[in-house]
C-alpha cells in the first residue's frame, strides 16, 4: 500500500486512452470517402475539406457523433457531384449515427491498470464532448466504480484544469492528467502547472494533434497504458 505521501491525483481521459473510439468515425470517414466518389478529388482532399468543416462547426456544435454526422452531411452537400437525394442523404447520415452504437472496446490491460491505479490513487475521469454520448460510454466501460469523480466538459483547456485544481483542492505537484490527446489532455495540463502522462494512438483525431510543449521533468511519455503501473 502506498503512503500517503505518494499518494497522488490522477486526471484520466477516456477516449482513446481507455477504449476506442476515433477509429469508428476513421471508418466512416472511409466509407464516406467511397459513397462520395469524388471524379477528381483525392482521399486526402476530401477529408481536408471535412477537416475544414469540423474545425468550423466546433465551437457551435461540440464534439460528438450527432456533431460529426451534421459536418459529414454538409461535406456531402458542398462534394457530392450528383443530385442531392434524400436516400443518398440518409445515406449520409447513418453512417454517422451508427458510431453510437458501437460497443466500447477498452484498449489492452486498461480494466486491470485501473483496479490498480484506485488501490492506491485518486482517480477522475475526465472527458470531452457531448454529456449523453460520454456518460453512456462511462457506463458501457464497466469502469465507472474506480473513479472517485468523472466529469464530462466542453473543452479541455488550461482553464479546465485550473479549475479542477481549485475546486478539489489539489496540489498541482502530485496532480496528474494521463490522455492521447496533446491539444486537450498534455499541453494545457502542463500549462496549468500539472504533470502528464501521454500515452499516444495510432488513431488519434487529426484536429486533436501538436506537438507536446517540453516541461522539465514534468512529463512521461508512455507506449501503452499498462505501463502506468510500473511509475505510479
Ligand atoms: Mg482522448
């Protein structure tokens, strides 16, 4: 058992850092790519344009499947070099909608490294996007009853995790925000003054990546989340 005095507070995203979940709108992404079939578009043109249109809407509808299936259907009206039909349309739509219904698939060793992470620290879940989908993700993952709090938020910038800090009480020294994500979950824990702990995903959004600001000591970089139990 550990002391108290290393006793410490760990900040845990969700999405793809303890299941999957960018994979499933990769997927969509794809078959959309297909459905649209583009005459002289490339792949990588389409989804530039869709990068484009994400990035627009975001600050009006959040993150999300019904946010990502609204972008996708106003990719396809802005692409789409043939009529604009409603079967094409619903089409369109549900293959947005079906990432909600995918079951939540935890990533390698996460149901064991958690039961015994809260052995020993204090555990909050921390995740963006929309309240509903998230909570019904929490619920899914089996792992609601290790985590102290879990929290569902808009965004995650230096803010967010100032007020963690305030709100808790936590001493930033021993408060660490462990995620995949550099724009929401490394560099604004560290610019709060917290330590990190990035564990990177193949699949992890595009508009989620930048480089991980350097912070002295204040930040591990892990392969996999299993290997949390070797440092706390
Ligand atoms: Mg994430």
């Amino acid at each position: 058992m550990a002391s108290d005095t290393s006793r410490q507070f760990l900040l845990i995203d969700g999405d793809d850092t303890l299941w999957d979940n960018n994979v499933y709108f990769e997927q969509a992404i794809e078959a959309f790519i297909d459905f649209l079939g583009h005459s002289s578009m490339t792949r990588e043109q389409v989804r530039a344009a869709l990068d484009e249109i994400e990035l627009m809407n975001v600050s009006v509808h959040g993150y999300g499947s019904a946010s990502f299936t609204k972008n996708l259907r106003q990719t396809y009206e802005r692409l789409a070099e043939r009529d604009l039909r409603p079967p094409e349309i619903e089409h369109v739509l549900q293959l947005g909608q079906r990432i909600a219904t995918q079951p939540v698939q935890l990533l390698p060793n996460v149901a064991e490294t958690v039961g015994y992470l809260a052995g020993r620290h204090d555990l909050m879940l921390l995740t963006k996007g929309h309240p509903e989908e998230q909570r019904l993700k929490i619920e899914k993952s089996g792992l609601a009853s290790r985590f102290t709090a879990t929290a569902v938020v808009h965004e995650k910038a230096e803010e967010t995790y100032r007020a963690i800090v305030q709100e808790r009480q936590l001493d930033p020294t021993r408060t660490w925000m462990i995620g995949n994500s550099p724009r929401s979950d490394i560099n604004p824990a560290l610019q709060a003054g917290l330590n990190a702990v990035f564990i990177p995903h193949e699949h992890t959004w595009r508009l989620e990546k930048e480089k991980v600001t350097p912070a002295d000591g204040r930040l591990l970089v892990l392969r996999a989340f299993g290997e949390l139990r070797a440092h706390f």
